[in-house]
C-alpha cells in the first residue's frame, strides 16, 4: 500500500487524515482476504523556505501516528528525503552586475534557472542572502540569471541589502530539487559541490566541463 498525499506539508492534519482513510481501505481488503506486507507512508514532508515558516514537527507526527500504524503488522517505508537534506543544501552565486532599469533594480548572477529551476517552474520561494553585509538600505530587486530566457530568475520582488559585482550571494534551502533538478540548458555546465562538515570542506562532485557537454556524441 502506497500513499502520497502531496508535497511540501508542514501541518500535522494531512497525514492523520490520510492514514485514517486508509487504514479503512485496508479494513475493507482484508475482508476480502487480501494482507499487504509492506505500507508505504509517502513523503511530502516540509521544511521551512522562509524566516517565518516552520518546518513540519516530524517528532510529533511519528507521536500522532503511531497508534496508527501499530494496528497491524506491516513493513513501513517514509520518503523524507526533502526533509533529511532540503535545508542543508546552499546554492552559491556570484553577482556580475547591478543594472537599474526604468520600474525596478536587477541583480544579475552567474547561477541560473538550469542550476535551480524550482522559482522559475512553480514559483517556489528560497531565501537569499549575501555572504558579506554592506551598509545601505535594502530595496526591492529581481535576482536574475544569465540565461537568454525571461523566466531566468531566482527571485522576483525580493528585498535584499546592497550588493555589487563580485558580492557572493547564498541560496538557501536548496539542497533538495537544486542539483537533481538541474540541467545542462543552453549549454550551462552543472556546477561544483562541495561537502562542508564543521571547518572541513571537500569536493564530492567536480564542475563540468565543456567537454563534458559533447562527451556522448558520436562525433
């Protein structure tokens, strides 16, 4: 028995709800005499993207659930992948350049839709901060891409404090759906990724290489 309820939940009820409705399913089989072995709970569970958004309790959900599952004797399978490596993953940009235009302010980066396409595809909101604080007043800018595309952005609207070419900018929350979403459009190479464990870093994934754009043709 398989479930998946949805995506990105971070509130008890949904999964409560979902597995009262179908331990009645599984009431309803085994009336029939048939007994699955193995319950897969799905995923969905969410993490938080913004300051003021909290990341589901998965303590007391398993507390919540628990009664649930312990009616009968199956195997149980939970897809938190999200929830296990969502915020411990940090997508690292450098600006280019600073352009005002007529209505609004953009700041223009190296990282782009094909490195993290969640924004562009479903308006996915990920916090973005610099790495190094300026003086200023924050204002309202489009964090944009270098891809000739009109949904090339990170983030629309956004306030942020002042920055300028060089400035490296964090891209939170995107250790889930940032490299297994990516791609290599336009002929962008997929970038470096580097594990960080306290004060030690190493390279687990090396940066692409134009070769490796052409490497399966049949030249």
């Amino acid at each position: 028995m398989h479930t998946h309820i949805g995506s990105q939940i971070t509130g008890l009820g949904p999964f409560i709800a979902s597995l009262k409705r179908i331990n009645l399913l599984l009431d309803r089989l085994e009336r029939r005499g048939i007994r699955l072995p193995v319950r897969n709970v799905g995923g969905g569970f969410g993490i938080s993207y913004r300051p003021s958004q909290r990341g589901l309790d998965v303590a007391a959900l398993g507390r919540a659930a628990a009664p649930l599952l312990r009616a009968r004797r199956m195997r149980l399978i939970l897809e938190p992948g999200r929830y296990l490596v969502g915020e411990a993953g940090v997508l690292l940009t450098r600006v280019i350049y600073v352009k005002d235009g007529v209505r609004k302010r953009f700041v223009i980066v190296d990282a782009g839709m094909n490195d993290l396409i969640r924004p562009c595809l479903y308006e996915a909101h990920h916090e973005i901060v610099p790495c190094a604080s300026r003086r200023g007043q924050a204002r309202k800018v489009d964090v944009v891409g270098p891809i000739c595309e009109s949904s090339d952005f990170l983030a629309l609207s956004r306030r942020l404090p002042p920055v300028e070419s060089g400035d490296l900018l964090a891209v939170l929350g995107a250790g889930a759906y940032g490299s297994a979403m990516s791609s290599n459009y336009n002929g962008r190479r997929r970038g470096a990724e580097v594990l960080v464990d306290g004060r030690r870093a190493r390279l687990i994934r090396r940066r692409e290489s134009y070769a490796d754009l052409v490497r399966s043709e049949l030249l």
